[in-house]
C-alpha cells in the first residue's frame, strides 16, 4: 500500500510563487509515473502535471510554462514549482502515482488559494 502526503499549499497573492511536495512511502514498484491534479470548487479534477521515473513530463496547457515538475527518485518525492500563480490556479492540489496493472493511488491534497 502507497501512502502520499503532501506539503506546501497556502495563500499566495497573483504572481507569487509556491512550491509542493509529495512523499510517497510503503510498498510500490520502481516503475511509476507521479504527478498532480487538481480541483476547484464545482469543477471537475484536472491534471496538472505528472512525470515518470524516468523523468519524461506532461503538462496541462494552462500550466506550461509557469509549474514545474521534477521528483527525486531517490527520496520518491514529487515537486511542483508553480510560479506567475493566477486567480484561476486556486484549487486543491492532489499528488497522484500511478503504478503497473492500473494501480493509483492518490494523497489527501493540499489547498491553494490565489489571490487577486
């Protein structure tokens, strides 16, 4: 069983910066893919960013070029750096690793608010 648990939400004017993190513990195979997603208040869960073991990334279009992902597979944590953070980037984030024969598992998310 994975456990995710993730730091470093928080309140954050327009244009600020923030940085997640996600610690991934327990039993899980080497190969994996990690990321993030997330939910606003009435809308629907949305990728954000994920990255694979091997470190090949993936971004949501509204994100490009303002988030980063890396990981360090060494300590099995994912970060986030979001930078030139909007109104709209306020959400819960959620970590997420996906894993062999469909296995996902996701943390318990962390809140970001931006304000304008």
């Amino acid at each position: 069983q994975v456990q995710l648990v993730e730091s470093g939400g928080g309140f954050v004017q327009a244009g600020g910066s923030l940085r997640l993190s996600c610690a991934a513990s327990g039993s899980f195979f080497s190969t994996n893919s990690m990321g993030w997603y997330r939910q606003a208040p009435g809308k629907q869960r949305e990728l954000v960013a994920d990255i694979t073991n091997y470190g090949s990334t993936n971004y949501a279009d509204s994100v490009k070029g303002r988030f980063t992902i890396s990981r360090d597979n060494a300590k099995n944590t994912v970060y986030l750096q979001m930078n030139s953070l909007k109104p709209e980037d306020t959400a819960v984030y959620y970590c997420v690793m996906h894993e062999r024969f469909g296995l996902t598992s996701w943390g318990r998310g962390t809140q970001v608010t931006v304000s304008s």
